[in-house]
C-alpha cells in the first residue's frame, strides 16, 4: 500500500510531462510543409566594405558596413560612384550581413530586366553577429551606429542628379527593432527613413525578457511609437511574420503596435501574402524566393519616375504595399487603374447560354478553371455591382494557349445568402462532441462565419467532406475528370486575440461546385490547445518551476523546524507546491478594479496584467502552466537524485580502490625494509586497526544519519534552485564569452559567478520560523513580477538563500 501512494505522484506527473512534451511537439514539428523556394545568385556575390569616418569607426570597432554586389555590377561599384536607390538591410539575432544576398541578388536580375532604368544599391551592416535576443545591452549601441550608417550612406550619393534624401530600411528580427529605434534618438532626423520592413521582428516584447536593458529598451521604443504616433505619418511600415512555421517568434508578437493612425503601418502573416502562401521559419523568410519576389516587385513599384527614388507619397506607399502584400489582384500595379472602358463604335455580343448561368442580384461572382495535364488552376474575381453602377458587360479575356483547355463559371447572387454562421465547440469539449453544417451547394462560393472563435487558446479541427454527383469538365473531344478530395482537413488557430473594439469573426471561404455537397464539422483540438499555450507562454515555465520549488523549499524548512528533520524534495514537492497557495493572487490581480487600487498605490505593474492587456491571457493558463512547473520539478528532483547518487556510487568506488592501492603501496615498502616477524606484526595490527574502524562505524547513531539524510536533502533542493539561477543567467554569460574576444569592455552584473554556500541545517535558529514562512510569499512575487521579467527570479531566490544563511550565523 506504502509503495502504490508513493507511485501515484510519479504517475500524475508523468501524466504532466506527457502533455507538456505533446504541447512542445505541436509547436515544434506540426505545421505545415516549407512551400518556399531558394533564391539562387547568378554570379559570385561580393561584398564591398564601406570606410566609415575615423570617429565612427573607432567608437564602434565591432560593426561595419558593407555594399552588395555581383559580377560586372559588383566591379562598377568599387569607386563608389552609386546612382540607385539606397536600401539598408540590418540583420538579427546573430545574423550575418551577408543575408543581404538573396534581396540583392533578385533586385539585380529584375534591374537587368528593366534595362537599369531604375536600380538599388543594397547595403548591409556587419553586428559582429551579437546575440542581442538574450542580451538587450548593445541594442543602442547598435541603434546609434545604424544612425551614422544613414549618414555615410547618404554621402554617397552627393553631387548625383537624383540624389537619394531618405534610405529605406529591411530588417530581419531584432535588426527591425533597432530600426524601430532610430526615432528615439534625440537627434535623429525622421526623414532619413521614410520606407521600413521588418521581417519576424518580435515588435510586440521581447522572445525572452531575460535582462533589464532588453525590456526597458522595448519599453522606450514601443512608447515612443505609441505617444509620438502623429510624427510617424511619414514613415511607411511593414511587419512580416513568418507564421506558425516560426517558432521563434510567434506571429503575435510580429504585429506592429495598435496605432490610432492605420493608413501608415501594416502588418501580415506570410502565408497570407498573395503569391507567396508560404509559412516560413525564422530564418528562411531572409530568402524565401516567393516572399522575396514580392518584395522587390513592391519596392520597384514604390519608385517615383520624376524622382528616381522611393515616392514621398504616403499612400501611395502603402497602396503598393497593399497590392502585394494583402489583395493581389492578378495584374500589374496601376496607382488610378481603370475598372471600366468604354466601347465605341457598334458592337454585337454573343451569349454563350450553355455555359453560362445567371441568376441576378448584388454581388457577382467569377471563376476560372484551366487545366492541363491534369493539373488544376484556380482563379477568382469577385465584383460588387453596386460600385459600378454603369457597368452594362464583363468580358473575360482568355490568351490563346495550344492544347490547353478550360471552363468559365459564371453566377450573380446575393452575398447574405451565402453568408452562413456556424459556431464553433467549447473548449472543455475535448474533440467530442462537433458543429456542423451541411451545404447543399447551388453555386460556387460561400462564406462560412466561425462564431465565438476569438482567443489565442482556441484551437479547432475543421473538417469538409465533399460528395459530388459528376465530373467536373465535359468537352467534346473527351472526358476529364478531377479528383477533387472527397475530404480536407484544415487546423484553425489564432496569432492573436480579437481586439474589444473588433467585430469581425474568422471567416472560411469555400469554393464549391454546383454539382457536389458539402458537410463541413468543427471540433476542438486537446492537442493543438496545449500547442498555443506553449506557443504563448512557454518562456514562463522557468518562473513556474522556479515557484514550485521555492514552494517545497520552504515546505522542507518547516519540516525541520517542526521534527528536526528535512523531508526529501519529492515528497515535500506533493505536500507543499498547490495552487491554491499562489493561484487566488496571481488571477485576481487582472480585474480592473485591482488594478485601480494597485496603481493608486504607486507599486510595479504586475506582470499578469501586462498580459491581459496583450490578449494573452486566460484564467485557467496560470494553473496549467503551474502544474507543468510542479511536473517539471518533480522530473528534475528525480534526475539530481539519480545523478547524485550515480556520481556517489563512483566517488565511493574510485576513493575506496585508490585507498587500496595505497594501503598495497605503503604494505610494500614495510616488506622491503623490515623483518618478516616485524611484517606479520604489522598486518596484525593493521587488523586490529581495521576492526576498531569498523566498530567505531556501527557504533555511530542512528539520529547522525537522519541529520546526514536531512541534510542532504536541503542540499539537493539548494543545488535545484542555484541551478535555476544558473540557466536564467546563462544567456547573458554566453554573450559576454562570445564577445571577450572583441575587448569591448562589455560587462553586466548578471554575469557574476554564484558559490553554492555549504548550508548546515540550523534547526534551532531563531531565524527559522521566518526562513520557512518568506518562500511562500516570494513564491507568489516570483510569478507576479517575473513572468515577463524573467530576469527578476534569481533576485527572489538569492533573498530566500540568504535568510537560511542568516539562520546558520543568528
């Protein structure tokens, strides 16, 4: 019986470990497949480096700037006599100014193309590869030398006819941050840049806040974007994600700040970029041939003929941004294009009716079926007449292409008819239970509205099954049909919530065929929820683990004070570490009127709150995240327990033969230098000094080895906590190693080294009582103000150490 209740908790959290590992699985390795093509360089890519003042480049010794080129290209521009349009590409997170490369070399060839009646000069700065992402102190370092980089550049340029007054900026992760930045200079000139992209640039707040310089210099930046919003009218910016492919940096936190001016800022998802469809990682969105491709097709549209440069145009920036990045129609861009032309002269039509069904009313409907070999290509046009009111014909222009065939449906209908709503599954549903809609399909599109899906920790599995009576194309000559997938899965997540003042709902939009029947069924994916909550807050997890084993250290301190005794880390893991001790604070501090009092009384902001305020929050999420910690605690107990005595088991065998060996050594010498009589009198005694040993250790209480045991106990969860500050801590030492090497003299007071304190168990201490009561409270500080704040943690733990060294001195 004893041996099933100590089993149970291993049990449930193996159960915890389970779900935690499902959840980092689905983040990690369920997504879609990389749709994204190469980019490839038609010639040997060189990259000029550009001499920057001697001020400058003593200030900054480890960066550098350099000019992309290839072949002749690259060999025109050695003298620096530059007549393009200046981009500046910053790169990120240990990023390589050569990822300039794939934009440089597109540009280029598309240049060629155009005979070099209008081309970029593309440069790129060298950051020494700094891993900024975990160490925030050498963003403004960075920030400021991008700064002289705009001057530099710009220089370049004088005395030239269409001289360039303002660089536009690409910047891929934390380098679209440090372009960001440029505006909080104090004396940085807004019209340097008037065109910025950023590519997986977490805008929001940091991957992981893992020191104080990377979240205040989020916290400038993002304020000042937010309070200077009317200075930025003039500044042009695009925030590409990568998706859900990137799980780096989530798309959520690649949204560019709420601004109340919107015709200035745009922010999208990758796989939504028309053209493109394509999820990228972290690093593949720097050379994702399609997103790419759309890229420079918009900075080549941006050009102004009369300037030669990036228009001065604000909208229509943004109107070029628009129609490659959100509604691509199919066509060149045209800044006033014409939807309508008049004929004249006199003109007969031919209605095809076999082929064309009508039925008349607000909106039309178009699409286009052309296949060839089997191979289906689908296009859409939608028209609302009522903006085209003298509209009398639409004519569908199809080019000639030999032996290729293909069928033109064609309807009018009213939009709220094939608007329907289907509300999704609750969320405790588990996959159990489903909604669905059966759709007996009349024409060729609807809209299916998924209600009540609007948070981050919705996830849904929706399913169209398809049931069609006949082929899709009848020709003369033969029959061909399609095989259209009788039945598609489709995961649906959200990157962010829907904002209070929303009103829109995810819609999906089905293309349907009048001769088939759909039934389309929604259920709730267990899997794919414990997947976002990972997604979202899986940087937390430190701080919940951290929570629960302060929780059971000081658990442990009561034990003692109470029986004399330390209990293990396992045991006093169940007793100790519930939720209900810290869960009731954590979750009340989100309500407004808390919130109210709390600020009233001039304290920090609590971490909780910050949260809420991003969409990223939910009641329940603290209580899950705090029982993955409590499992994760339990399984790294269990693997110092097992370590320590693994390494125990070698020290006693290694110390013991070494004894041995020695006793042989030193018997040796007495055998060559004294008498046989002498060696016998000698073993004898060494005997008898051997059975004295052995007496002396089974005469040894029974009450010292429950103080060994108890001792050892607290040093096991010590080492469990000096472990935690270690690996929060780590980053920023891994950076400053990284960066020895430079002699920048870069040097923080998180790189300090920690010394594991031999703690004795100070059971009579009369700073006991007060050492076993500060965990619980510093429990519930540590995930208050250090969730977001990752670099807080080691603060609390340090305090709750030292109250236990105080008890060994008091």
């Amino acid at each position: 019986m004893g041996w099933a209740v100590r089993r149970l908790p291993a049990v449930l959290y193996g159960a915890l470990a389970a779900l935690l590992l499902l959840g980092v699985r689905d983040v990690l390795f369920v997504y879609e497949e990389n749709r994204c093509s190469m980019t490839y360089m038609y010639e040997y890519p060189e990259y000029l480096k550009i001499k920057l003042p001697k001020k400058t480049a003593r200030r900054y010794p480890a960066y550098e700037l350099y000019l992309y080129g290839e072949g002749n290209y690259a060999e025109e521009n050695k003298n620096l006599i530059l007549t393009g349009i200046p981009i500046l590409f910053l790169p990120g997170n240990a990023g390589s100014y050569k990822q300039v490369r794939s934009l440089g070399s597109i540009a280029l060839r598309k240049a060629e193309d155009l005979d070099f009646k209008y081309h970029f000069n593309f440069f790129s700065v060298n950051f020494n590869e700094e891993l900024v992402a975990l160490y925030g102190g050498t963003l403004q370092r960075q920030t400021k030398f991008v700064h002289e980089c705009l001057k530099v550049i710009l220089k370049l340029y004088r005395g030239q006819e269409f001289a360039p007054t303002s660089v536009a900026i690409v910047g891929h992760s934390m380098g679209g941050l440090v372009a960001r930045a440029l505006l909080t200079l104090r004396n940085f000139k807004p019209e340097l840049i008037n065109l910025l992209i950023t590519q997986a640039t977490p805008h929001v707040a940091p991957v992981m806040p893992l020191d104080r310089y990377l979240t205040d210099f989020y916290r400038a930046v993002n304020s000042h974007w937010i309070l200077k919003a009317q200075d930025l009218r003039n500044l042009t910016t695009l925030s590409v994600a990568g998706g859900f492919r990137d799980y780096q940096v989530r798309s959520g936190l690649a949204f560019l700040p709420r601004l109340s001016q919107h015709d200035s800022a745009l922010s999208v998802v990758s796989s939504a970029v028309p053209r493109a469809w394509a999820s990228t990682d972290h690093l593949s969105i720097v050379w994702c041939k399609e997103l790419i491709l759309a890229t420079i097709r918009a900075f080549f549209d941006l050009i102004d003929e009369n300037t030669r440069q990036i228009t001065e145009d604000p909208k229509k920036r943004m109107s070029v941004l628009n129609h490659h990045f959100v509604r691509h129609p199919g066509k060149l861009f045209e800044e006033n294009p014409e939807a309508l032309t008049e004929l004249t002269g006199v003109h007969q039509f031919f209605p095809e009716q076999d082929s064309l069904r009508a039925v008349f009313s607000n909106n039309s409907y178009f699409s286009l079926f052309h296949s060839f070999f089997f191979n289906l290509l689908f296009k859409v046009v939608i028209l609302k007449l009522q903006d085209y009111p003298s509209l009398s014909h639409i004519v569908v222009l199809a080019p000639p292409s030999a032996g290729n065939k293909f069928t033109l449906d064609c309807e009018f209908f009213n939009e709220d008819s094939r608007t329907i709503q289907l509300p999704v599954t609750n969320l405790f549903s588990f996959g159990l239970s489903s909604s669905k809609i059966l759709l007996n399909s009349t024409g060729l599109f609807y809209n299916v509205q998924l209600q009540h899906f609007n948070q981050v920790y919705q996830a849904f599995k929706i399913y169209v099954e398809s049931h069609c009576r006949s082929p899709i194309g009848k020709y003369t000559s033969k029959l061909l049909s399609f095989s259209v997938p009788s039945f598609t899965e489709i995961s649906a997540k959200l990157h962010v919530a829907q904002p209070e003042n929303e009103s829109r709902v995810p819609v999906l939009n089905i293309y349907s065929s009048s001769d088939c029947q759909y039934e389309v069924i929604v259920k709730t994916s267990f899997l794919q929820i414990l997947g976002q909550i990972i997604r979202f807050h899986a940087g937390a997890l430190p701080v919940y683990v951290v929570s629960n084993i302060l929780l059971t250290y000081g658990g442990q301190l009561s034990t003692l004070m109470s029986t004399g005794q330390c209990s293990e880390f396992s045991l006093e893991l169940v007793r100790a570490a519930k939720p209900y001790k810290v869960e009731p604070i954590i979750n009340i501090v989100v309500f407004n009127w808390f919130r109210e009092i709390w600020d009233s009384l001039l304290l920090p902001e609590v971490d909780a709150a910050v949260l809420s305020s991003q969409d990223a929050w939910f009641p329940l999420v603290s209580l899950i995240l705090f029982l993955f910690g409590t499992g994760i605690a339990y399984w790294s107990a269990v693997f110092f327990s097992t370590t320590l005595r693994i390494f125990s088991s070698l020290w006693l065998t290694l110390t013991s033969q070494c004894m041995l060996l020695l006793f042989l050594f030193f018997q040796d010498l007495d055998h060559s230098k004294e008498t046989s009589q002498n060696s016998i009198r000698c073993t004898v005694k060494n005997q008898n000094l051997t059975n004295s040993t052995s007496e002396a250790t089974q005469s040894l209480s029974s009450s010292a080895t429950a103080e060994a045991a108890s001792s050892l106990n607290i040093h096991v969860t010590v080492l469990h906590l000096f472990t935690w500050i270690v690996l929060l801590n780590l980053p920023s030492l891994v950076y400053w190693l990284k960066n020895l090497r430079m002699k920048c003299g870069i040097w923080t007071p998180a790189h300090r080294a920690t010394k594991l304190a031999i703690f004795s168990l100070c059971s009579y201490s009369k700073l006991l009582k007060m050492a076993a009561n500060v965990p619980l409270p510093l429990s519930v500080a540590v995930l208050a103000f250090g969730r977001i704040h990752l670099y807080r943690v080691p603060h609390f733990v340090t305090l709750s150490l030292l109250l236990h060294v105080l008890c060994c001195i008091v």
